[in-house]
C-alpha cells in the first residue's frame, strides 16, 4: 500500500509517499469480537526521486522502535529507537562514508 501525504518527523515536515505493510497483527478478543489495535506497521519514505529517505515501524499512529533516515545517495544519515513516539536510548548520526560523528544519548 502507497499513502501520500504530510508527515512529520523530527528534523523536517513535508510532503512524501509512505509505504506501509502490518507486520505485528495480533489479535485480541473482546466479547464477540476481534481487534488488531495494537499492531505495528513497518513504514517507508521516500525521497522525491524515488530513494529510501527513512524507515521505521509505526504503532497507533507513532513512531515505535528503531528508525533509520538517508541520504538521497543511500548512506545512512542517523538511526536511534522511539518510544511512544518519543526519542529514547542512543541516536547515532553519520557522515556519508558511514563514520559515526555523533552519538545524542535521549532518557524518558
């Protein structure tokens, strides 16, 4: 599936194709009925020429887990993990040879 639309991330707000595809759906029974609620789903954006900007998982519309943003050239540009939708643990940032020049340490 193929979303477009406004997003926002930590570092910019515009306008990109999403790719999303559920990849935890458990389901949860409640009464007669079953729920999917508590899934998450992978997500990818993208460059306007095509190339992967970020990837992630997303859980009741935040961002969760680890997340992984690039350059229009493919190298990694800084990866870290959320939780809630909230910055949490260490963020590495890279240059585009792959070096580690940053590492920003995030506590709940």
């Amino acid at each position: 599936m193929v979303i477009t639309g406004s997003i926002c991330f930590p570092h910019f707000l515009q306008r990109v194709s999403i790719e999303t595809s559920r990849i935890f759906a458990p389901l949860t029974r409640i009464g007669n009925f079953c729920s999917t609620e508590n899934y998450m789903k992978e997500r990818i954006d993208r460059h306007k020429d095509g190339s992967i900007k970020a990837k992630g998982h997303m859980k009741d519309d935040e961002l969760e887990g680890y997340w992984e943003w690039f350059r229009k050239d493919g190298s990694k540009m800084r990866s870290g993990y959320f939780e809630n939708g909230e910055q949490t643990g260490e963020w590495t940032t890279y240059d585009a040879k792959g070096k580690v020049v940053k590492v920003t340490k995030f506590s709940r």
